[in-house]
C-alpha cells in the first residue's frame, strides 16, 4: 500500500495505490494519476520490476483512478483491467494505439481474475459511485479493496493507520459518503454481497484502511442504514442558478466569441 505518492498541499485528494505480488506476476491497483507516478513506479520497483507487471486494474475511470495510464503504458507491458463501461473511455486517457490489444473489459456480474497461483476477485460495485465500478477481493490475504467505499478524508500519513474503532471513524466519512454514493439501495446489495466473505482487512482507494471484525462489521452496520446520494436530493437541488460564479469580469465575458 503506498498512501503519499502526491505531495499535500490542498491541490489533490489523497490517494492509495496497491501493489499484489504472487510468483511470477503482479497488478497494481488503482495506479492513480500523473501526480504521483514517478513516485509509485520508484515505489515499485522496490518490490518487483515495474516494467514486468501483469495487470493495472482499475475500479473505475476517474482521473484519481487512471490519469497517468499513458504513462503506464509506456513504462510496462501491463494490460488494463476495467469496467466493459468504461473499456472504450479509458483510450482517451492515452495517445492513439498505446492501449490496443491491451484492455480487458469486465462484465458487469465481474469474475476471477488469474494472477500468479491464486486469483483476485472482481466484485460487483455498480453506483459505488461509478456506473461502471469494481472492488477487488484477495482471497490470500483476505483484503477487500473497497474503492471509493469507505473512504476517509486524511492526510497521507494518517492513511498508513488501521482504524479499528469505526464510531470514532465515521466523522471523517459520512460527508463524502452522503455525497459520492448513489443510493441507500446500493448500500444494502453491496452489504449483503460483501457479508457472504471473509474479510481480514477493507481498504479504500483513499485515507485509513478498517481492520478486524468488530470495525468491518461496525462499517457495514453503518452504510447499510445510510442515506445517500439521490435519497437526499429534492427540487431545491435542481434550480435555476441566481448567484455568480467568481471569475471572468463581465466586460471580457462579453468580448468573448463562441464557435
């Protein structure tokens, strides 16, 4: 887990990359964007030759997930594991042909993907909050990589510190939880799903990972009576706009020529 590849000063969200070691290959997950690439790929390079990875698996298509893909494809011969909604996106993240013959598409019911002597898991996680979105399980290891579920909003060093006390915890996730996270619906599949596995440790894209029973329990006790996304807007979400956005004076907007 690398949890500071992008420097802190208020200019980018924090972010976690993970690097899944097994015999002869190796994924990262979730690479991240150019910020912190050259970083990551030093990082790597401490555990395993960057230019030799079999996989980048993306759990879906945001900048903070893929950005730097151009650049992976570049540095590696890894292929690109995402979402089939996103398979044909992903392209325009790169210049023309790097990702030919390169991308695999995953079926929304997700499946078991190869990798060393084992396999990941690729679950299901529709809406959570991408249309297209994946959370990878490490039957090895008992991690589930949980995305942007779970996500805490911390610096990078705190993001190194297990939570273990999930009350505590939760101040630093119910905003973005409220906001990111389509519906309480959703929220209760993804549980149900997730409750049939045994999970040793939930690990989000971004801030603290949740360890032990007690917490990850706690975690879906919580989200699955949280309510999210589209349960809270109404019309007042959707009106015509009053206020001015700060930016250009209104003399140059007027210069400006629209083709």
């Amino acid at each position: 887990m690398f949890t500071d590849m992008v420097e802190e000063a208020g200019v980018a969200v924090q972010s976690n990359q993970f690097l899944v070691v097994d015999h002869d290959q190796a994924a990262v997950l979730d690479p991240g964007g150019n910020l912190g690439f050259n970083e990551l790929l030093l990082g790597i390079g401490r555990h395993y030759p960057p230019q030799d990875l079999t996989y980048l698996i993306a759990s879906h298509a945001d900048p903070d997930i893929i950005a730097s893909l151009d650049r992976w494809m570049t540095a590696t011969k890894a292929q690109l594991v995402i979402s089939k909604v996103w398979e044909r996106f992903a392209p325009h993240f790169t210049k023309n042909g790097k990702t030919d013959g390169r991308v695999i598409g995953v079926p929304d019911a997700g499946g078991r993907l190869p990798l060393g002597d084992t396999e990941l898991w690729l679950l299901p996680a529709h809406f959570l909050h991408s249309e297209g979105n994946f959370h990878f399980y490490d039957p090895v290891s008992k991690i589930l990589f949980t995305g942007d579920l779970g996500v805490s909003i911390v610096s990078g060093e705190m993001a190194r510190t297990p939570v273990r006390d999930i009350a505590k915890h939760i101040p630093r996730m119910v905003g973005f939880h409220e906001r990111y996270m389509v519906s309480n619906k959703i929220l209760r599949l993804w549980v149900n799903m997730a409750r049939q596995l045994e999970i040793s440790m939930l690990v989000p894209q971004h801030g603290a990972p949740i360890v032990g029973t007690a917490a990850i329990n706690g975690f879906f006790d919580w989200i699955e009576k949280l309510m999210c996304g589209v349960d809270l807007f109404d019309q007042r979400g959707y009106m015509i706009p009053t206020s001015q956005v700060a930016g250009l004076t209104g003399r140059v907007l007027a210069s400006r020529k629209t083709v």
